[in-house]
C-alpha cells in the first residue's frame, strides 16, 4: 500500500482528503505545518511516504520554506503542490515539485496526478 504525507493546515481539507485518499487505496499520515513534516520525515524510518501532497499557506513553516527543506534532505518522494493560489505557479520554488494543483471540491486533478507520479 502506497503512504501519503498530507501536510495540510485546514481541517476541513484533511479530513477530506484522508476519505478520499483512503478510499483510493492510500495509506494517508496528516500533519498541519512545515515543522510536523520536517519532523515527521526524521523520524519515519520504515515508513517514509512515496508521495507528499503539500499546502503552500501555512503556520509556522510555510510551504515555500517546507519545500527548500525536502530538496536539501534529498528525501526522494516526489512532491505535490496542492494550494488555492494560482500566483504562486512561477516561484522558483514551487517550480522544484512534481506536481501543481490548485485546490478544488473535485478531487479528480489530484488523484490523477498521484496516480501518475507513483507510476499507478
């Protein structure tokens, strides 16, 4: 079963995605902000995610910052923007991750690009 790191500030959208993405088959693992991620990926030794699905507005570390740190540790799952802004398309970046996705109640964008980037 293929693991999901949502890091996601809204838990509205959480929730959401946890159905949806359980119900693709996913395992899915939630954290709120840049510094539960970061953290979170230290210490999942066994069960670091193949894909993460990252919010770019967020407390404590944003998503801009999250991802400069992703790059640095080389961890190797690729990365999806998942936001509400489509200004932030062209930031340098935003321009490092596998995937942008604006955020929408219709899911099918998302699920589409996860499913090519685990090769599914």
């Amino acid at each position: 079963m293929k693991r999901i790191l949502v890091v996601e500030d809204d838990k509205n959208i959480q929730r959401l995605l946890q159905e949806e993405l359980t119900d693709e088959g996913y395992s899915i693992d939630i954290v709120s902000d840049g510094k539960e991620a970061l953290s979170f990926l230290g210490k999942a030794r066994n069960e670091k995610p193949d894909l993460i699905i990252l919010d770019l507005r967020m407390p404590k570390m944003d998503g801009f910052e999250t991802m400069g740190n992703i790059i640095k540790s080389k961890h190797g799952a690729p990365v999806i923007i998942h936001t509400a802004y489509a200004s932030y398309r062209d930031d340098v970046m935003v321009m490092a991750a596998d995937a942008y996705i604006e955020k929408s109640h219709d899911l099918t964008k998302l699920k589409e690009a996860i499913k090519e980037l685990l090769g599914e």
